[in-house]
C-alpha cells in the first residue's frame, strides 16, 4: 500500500485534475481543471470562476471527488480523492493562490468578484496501479 506522501508525490505530477461535482438532480457532473494551485495536508486549492455552474453545484451539495491519473507507455495509475468542496471568496484565500496572468481569466486581477477559490478536503480515496485497487484514509 502506498504511503500518504507517495501519493501526494504522484498527485503533484500531473497536468491535470478532474473534480466531479452533483448536480440538481443528483446526478455527477465531471470537468477537467488545471492542477491544484496548491496542496496543504489534505486540502487542494483550485481558482475558478464564481459565476461557474460547478460553483452552483458545489454551494447546494458540498460532496465532491477529484481524480489523478498518469497513462504510460505500459502502466496505467489513477487516484480518486472523496470529501467536501468549499467555496473560498476571502482576500486571503484569492491572494494566496493568485498567479501573474491569471488576469486572462480575472479581468479585474486578484479582487475580481468573478474569482474565487474552490477548497477540496479530502476524506478517503483509492489508488489503482498495476491491477490493484487499494483504499484509504487520507
């Protein structure tokens, strides 16, 4: 069974993170997003628009997933992460993760009303590699 660390090592290799939210009819809706703009213990920081329809879904059901994967040439490695999502439009927050040119997708720069910052905690997750699926507690 891999460590915490070891999957948090493979997590901060990747391109790409998709997050899944609910939405109103209680059905999952998946999008691929940027990697976390950080990762602090079990907690993964994403920037997105506030007027997003992922943020919609996210303030009426917090549960939410998030998944990592990594396609070699023969290995195939994946690792989903279940818990909460929060919705972060705090000064703090919004300067803590802000990037030089992010003002691409925030006209307004780092006080855009229109940017905020999604807060994933995870709970538990699964691993998969080599023909194995492992649980655990994050």
């Amino acid at each position: 069974m891999k460590t915490k660390e070891q999957i948090l090592s493979f997590i901060e290799k990747q391109n790409v993170a998709f997050i899944t939210s609910i939405d109103e009819a209680g059905f999952p809706n998946m999008k691929a997003m940027l990697m976390p703009r950080k990762i602090e213990g079990n907690s993964f920081y994403f920037s997105t628009n506030t007027s997003s329809m992922r943020v919609a879904h996210y303030q009426n059901n917090n549960k939410a997933s998030i998944y990592f994967y990594n396609k070699g040439r023969f290995r195939y490695e994946g690792v989903m992460l279940i818990g909460t999502m929060e919705i972060l439009t705090d000064d703090i927050s919004k300067k803590d993760i802000w990037r030089t040119g992010d003002t691409i997708y925030y006209r307004k720069g780092v006080n855009d009303p229109d940017y905020c910052v999604l807060k994933f905690t995870a709970k538990t997750g699964r691993h998969y590699s080599s023909l194995k699926t492992e649980s655990f507690e994050f």
